[in-house]
C-alpha cells in the first residue's frame, strides 16, 4: 500500500472527520460523532495516515506539561490518546501500527515517556492495543439511559415541566453485574497504558 504518514493540517478536517465516523461506525462508539476536530491545549501530536490523496487513519495524541494534568496515572510526563481511527476499507493492513509508531517517535520531542488510550469493549480494537504493547491498568462502566424504565427512579429534574428521558454516565462500583441487569447499552471503558 501507498502509505505516507504526515501531520494533520487544517484543509484535511472533513477528511479528518470522515474517516473517524466511518472507522468507529462498527464499533461500541458508533454514536460518538464529532463535527469538527478537536483542539488541544497541550503540546500534540496530530497525524494523518494518506493514501493516493485520500485520509484513511489518524492519530492526536495531547501531552502533558505537569504529570497527572491530563493523564490517569500522575508518575511522569504522558500522553492521551484521544483518537486513533482507520478508515474500515484500509483496517487490518498495518496503517494503525504506523500511526502509532509515527506517535510514538514524535513523542520524544514532548519528554512523553508513555502513552494512555481509553477505548470500550470492542474485542478487536482490545486485542490491537495489547499486540501493540499497551496493558490495561483501570476500568469502569459506560452507562446509557436510553429508555423510560430504565430512567424511572434515576432521573428527575428541578425544572417544572421537565422530565430527563436519556443520561450518559459514568458508574465506578464494584457491582458492575447489577449494572449490566439494570441496563441496556453498558460499556466497559478501559484504560491503557504503553511506556515508550
């Protein structure tokens, strides 16, 4: 394959935009759709992987000028992983590994001595970041409340004439399993962590 791995610029954002929707499409985040790129406040490392002119994958990574500013773990300088995406046509053909790698080297000049990347319970996209080094060192659930049983008793308002019907949150317990019954769509957010 015709691989270049470039940094992002700004004529490539709906390209940018594009190939994340499509890439997490099949996967535990097919509703995390963004309308424009995001922008960090921290040094970063933003890069496109391009083949014959089109955007097939991409990689931010925001590092840390304080330890534990942006990161999970406060023991030296990280960085996030906010999106790593491949567009679904060029999957399975090394273009993450690159990405990566690319990352990675480009690190360096941010004194970034690891990496951190969160992801849900997509067996694949697991399996990626452990042949690629990373070790998952914390989790917790993803929890929608997406429907009128599911909200009764959870949520109210204060507002008169206002009654929440969905929520998005976050549940840190140890009885995931009730959590699992109580619930339709639960996700399990992980976390992990590769040194460079």
């Amino acid at each position: 394959m015709d691989l270049m791995i470039r940094p992002y610029e700004r004529r490539d954002e709906k390209a940018w935009l594009e190939c994340r929707v499509l890439s997490f499409l099949q996967t535990a985040y097919f509703d995390d759709v963004l309308q424009s790129k995001p922008h960090y406040d921290n040094p970063s490392i933003e890069l496109v992987a391009e083949s014959r002119g089109r955007i097939v994958g991409l990689i931010d990574v925001e590092g840390e000028l304080t330890p534990g500013s942006i990161c999970f773990r406060p023991e030296g300088l990280g960085g996030v992983i906010w999106n790593l995406a491949v567009h679904p046509e060029y999957q399975r053909q090394g273009v993450g590994k690159e990405l990566l790698l690319a990352a990675e080297s480009s690190a360096k000049d941010l004194s970034v001595t690891r990496f951190e990347a969160w992801t849900r319970d997509d067996p694949g996209t697991k399996a990626w970041y452990e042949r690629s080094g990373f070790t998952e060192i914390y989790s917790y659930l993803h929890v929608y409340i997406d429907e009128a049983d599911e909200a009764q008793g959870i949520l109210s308002s204060t507002v008169d004439h206002l009654k929440v019907m969905r929520s998005f949150a976050h549940y840190t317990g140890t009885d995931r399993d009730d959590i699992r019954r109580r619930f339709r769509r639960v996700h399990e957010c992980r976390l992990y962590e590769r040194e460079l």
